[in-house]
C-alpha cells in the first residue's frame, strides 16, 4: 500500500515537472539500437539497446526498445557501443582557447584528466569554477601539479625546500585535494621537479594519500635510468600509501629497449607486495616534449640567463656540452640527430616538422650530435621547442600494452588543425589502439581494449558512474565501427580527425552526431568524488 503511495506520489510529481509533455510522448531523449554494448568491464560484447534519459542512461535491453518512445534514435547497426573513453594524461592548457576539444572528442574520448608530469593550473579551484562557467565539450577533472607547487613557492632553485618551504607545498596539495583535485602530479625529469628529492614527493603525496587522492608519475629518468625511475615511483607509493600510475611508459633511446620486461616485472612485484600501482601508455613509437630535455638539469636551474652563465664559465661550458652528447647518444636523442623532430618553434616555423639533422644540413655543417650541440643551445636560449623524440622500440609499445594493469593514455595536447606539426597522438591514441593493435596487430582483444579505455581508468579515479555502460551509469558513450576504426595522422602530417566514430555523446548529449563535430557544449568539470565509508 505504502509502496504504492509513493509510486502514485513520484508519477504526480513527473506529471507537474516541465517535462512532462515530452516524457509521456518520448520516455527517452536517445535510443541507440541494434549496436554491439561493449560494457567497459571487459566482458564480451552483447547486442543491446541502450536508452538515455537526460545526462543518464536508463535501460539496457536485449530485446529491441520501440523508436516511438526516444525523441532521437541513433542505429548503431554493424557499430559497437563503448562507454565513452577515459584519458588519464591529457595536455588540457589550451582548454579556455579550445572549450570545444575537438581533438579528444574526435576520438571518442569523453572525459580528459589535466594537471600531468607537474603542472596544471594554479590555483586550481578558482580554474575549475571558471572552466566549468565557459561551457566544454567534454568532462574535465585535474590533477595537481607538483612543479607548479614548487615553482611557486621556491622558484626553479636547485636545492632541499626548508621545512617552512615545505609545509607551505604540504598546505598547497591539500588545498587544492580540497579543491576537487584527483591526485598530485610530478615531472622530475622537469625543471624544478627535477631538483627534488624522494623525500620531499613522499611528504606531499602524503597530503594527496589522506583525501583519497593518486600519485601520477613522470618518471625521473625513462632512458639509461629506467629502472632507477621506476623503483624512485614504487618507492613513493609505498612510504605514501597512495595509488600509483607510471605515466606514458615507455623505455626511452638504445640502451633502454627491451627493458620493459624488467620494469613490467617491477610493477607485478610491487602490487603483490601492497603497492597499488598501475601504468598507462600511448600507442607510438615516438614521445613528445620539450628540446630543454637535451641538456642537463643542473646547466637549466635558475633559467636562460643563468644557462648563459654557465656556458661563458669554460670548464662548466665543456661539462654542459658532455652532458648533452650523452644525452644525444643514450637518451632522448636516440644516438641519430634525425631522429629528433621540430614540432612547434615558435621562433623559427619553418623548422616544423624538420629534424636536427636537417637544421645542421641547412646551416651547412654535418648532421652529427657535435654539430647539434651548439644549434640546440641556441634552441633553447631562443625559448625552446616542442620536439617529437623517434626513441621508442615497437616491441616495448606492444609489450607493455598487453600488460593486465596498463591503460591507454594520449599524453595528448587539444589542438587546432594546422597549428605547428605536433604529435600525432593529439588525434589519434584511442582509434589507433582499436585499428592497429586490436584489429590488424591482435595485442588486444577489443574487450580488453575498451577495458583499459573505460573501466580501468574509472576505477583508478573512483569515479562509480563513468566508464561504464550499463542502467545508473552516466550517457558517456562512444558509438565506433571496429572495422574501419583508426587515426589518420602522421609524424610528418598530423593534422587529420581519425574515421569510424561516428557518435560520442557527453553527459547524454551527441558532440559528434554522424561524425560532424556538434559544438554542443554538455561537458563538466568533474571533481573528485568524496570517499565512500569504508573504502
Ligand atoms: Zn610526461
């Protein structure tokens, strides 16, 4: 009887709602029928229809759903329909000039996580509530940044933090955790991450470690120091007890290849020790960063004009000069100067898309690392540049995407057709593993493509209701042909949308409604969700 009060109650109260005139002619806003509903759990496809109610969806039916009842019907035939993608390492600075995100909704992508190797913005609320106000294409959440906490509190200085210094990066993480923040970044290969000791990352994971918050880690070294990189990142989410991901792995120039099967070892050690860690990765064989990366650390501390300094100083000149030959030879340099690209250089566009080698060529000297040496300082004092490295070996990509606890990740930047030659992995990371390394390569089966896509990675975010495809869950969905899914961009030609997503939809509403870009504005900034009792 009691029960029935209240149901009589509720459809009383549908009935007086706006809505109501089109909830009793159409329960549903989109009917996606007669599609493949991959779930994100990693279980096999089944053919469903999936119904969605605002920002929700409300039903997953094997038996067909009536078209009469949705007020838009998306046919999915011959199509698979995924939870919308989740990139846990997204480049989002441009995300005010691009509210948009073309790039990432182009591949099917639905919720990007900003703030990776260190920065993001800061104060990150204030960005957040400003962000949400200027209405996206897409779900954002952010991590916070630990270069950006140091940067503000001790400048680029080479050296410990006091303990006041480091209270105040204590109280910096914890506010911004407060804030909303889903974990704390580094960049210790980066400048003034680079300065800091295991100690000091330990202390402010801590602070990321108490609100639930991960531990996102660019690793120090992913070249000759690998392994050191990788055990610096266990370490720290073991002291800190917090979740770990080991960003973009990769092993990084010669001497590094092949290493993969050690660190992948590392990884299945530590998690049966406790250490709750995980990995994601982007599906190339080049990284992309800056050309600051091809000198040491210590010659960067304090900026160009103490650079500048130092190269006029003949014994640390020669040192600097040492440095970056190793650095051409066993690192990020790969021992070849052409496997070095110009990506974005602002001073010098016609450099785009050219390598070292042939900058060398074209001020008439030999393409060798001692030629490149001085073109690369002159390089840096310019401003620098954004570099595509050729460093990776294919059989570490593969291996390392097979992996059970890794997860896809584009390390990806949004981007604007035709600015600079920039990687490709801006366009393409998710419909290139579907394409290649699922279809044509067989590392994956798609289940567990659209596993480390979704489901991993809202796990790892704790984020219940994405990632997933089922009745409750939110309408982040991702409607692709696994047949002709792939990227269309190349290290040379970049600038191409992948093909064979035809739908995404964000928060229930379509940004790509047969493969033309909506303009629709659906997305949030998602913050992280509190902590549920006893987890
Ligand atoms: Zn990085």
């Amino acid at each position: 009887m009691r029960r029935f009060a209240i149901l009589a109650l509720f459809a009383a109260i549908l009935a007086c709602s706006p809505n109501s005139l089109s909830s009793q002619s159409a329960p549903y806003d989109v009917l996606v029928r007669n599609g493949t509903v991959l779930d994100g759990t990693g279980a096999p496809g089944v053919k469903a229809d999936v119904a969605i109610a605002g920002a929700r969806i409300v039903r997953v039916s094997p038996t067909p759903l009536s078209p009469a009842d949705a007020k838009r019907v998306i046919d999915a035939t011959g199509l698979v329909v995924s939870p919308g993608f989740i990139d846990l390492h997204v480049h989002l600075e441009p995300l005010m000039q691009l509210p948009g995100a073309e790039s990432h909704v182009r591949q099917g992508v639905t919720f990007a996580l900003g703030g990776p190797d260190g920065g993001g913005p800061w104060p990150l609320g204030a960005y957040m509530d400003k962000a949400d106000r200027a209405g996206l294409g897409i779900n954002v959440g952010y991590l916070t940044g630990h270069n950006i906490i140091r940067e503000t509190v001790m400048g680029t200085e080479n050296r410990a933090p006091t303990a006041n210094e480091l209270a105040r990066m204590r109280r910096m993480v914890a506010q911004a955790m407060d804030e909303g923040a889903f974990g704390m970044s580094t960049g210790l290969r980066y400048i003034p991450g680079y300065y800091s000791n295991i100690d000091e990352v330990i202390a402010l994971s801590e602070e990321a470690a108490k609100r639930g918050g991960i531990y996102t880690s660019h690793l120090r070294e992913e070249g000759v120091g690998l392994l050191q990189g990788v055990g610096e990142a266990l370490e720290i989410g073991r002291r800190a007890k917090i979740p770990v991901i080991l960003t973009h792995h990769k092993a990084i120039g010669r001497q590094a290849w092949g290493k993969s099967v050690i660190t992948l070892a590392m990884v299945d050690s530590a998690r049966k020790a406790g250490t709750d860690v995980m990995i994601d990765q982007y599906p190339f064989t080049a990284s992309y960063t800056s050309l600051n990366v091809l000198v040491p650390p210590w010659a960067l501390a304090g900026g160009n004009a103490e650079l500048k300094k130092r190269l006029d100083t003949p014994a640390l000149k020669d040192s600097i000069y040492a440095g970056m030959m190793d650095l051409l030879m066993n690192d990020r340099g790969g021992g070849d100067i052409s496997r070095v690209q110009f990506a974005i250089v602002a001073w010098d566009k016609s450099l785009q898309g050219k390598t070292l080698a042939d900058w060398a060529v074209r001020r008439g000297l030999k393409p060798t690392p001692e030629n490149a040496i001085p073109l690369i300082l002159e390089g840096v004092l310019n401003g620098g540049a954004g570099m595509v490295y050729h460093v990776i070996e294919e059989a570490d990509v593969k291996r390392i995407m097979a992996h059970p606890m890794t997860m896809i990740a584009s390390d990806g930047r949004l981007t604007k057709l035709g600015e600079g030659v920039p990687h490709p992995r801006n366009y393409g990371t998710f419909p290139r593993v579907l394409g290649k390394y699922v279809r044509e390569d067989h590392v994956l089966t798609l289940e567990q493509a659209i596993h480390k896509m979704t489901g991993m990675p809202a796990e790892r975010l704790k984020l219940r209701d994405r990632g997933c495809l089922r009745t409750g869950c939110v309408a982040d969905v991702t409607i692709f042909d696994p047949a002709t899914v792939r990227d269309m961009g190349t290290f040379t030609d970049p600038h191409h949308y992948p093909v064979g997503i035809p739908w995404v939809l964000v928060n229930g509403e379509p940004v790509i409604a047969n493969n033309v870009f909506t303009e629709a504005r659906p997305g949030r900034v998602v913050r992280r969700p509190a902590p549920v009792r006893g987890q």
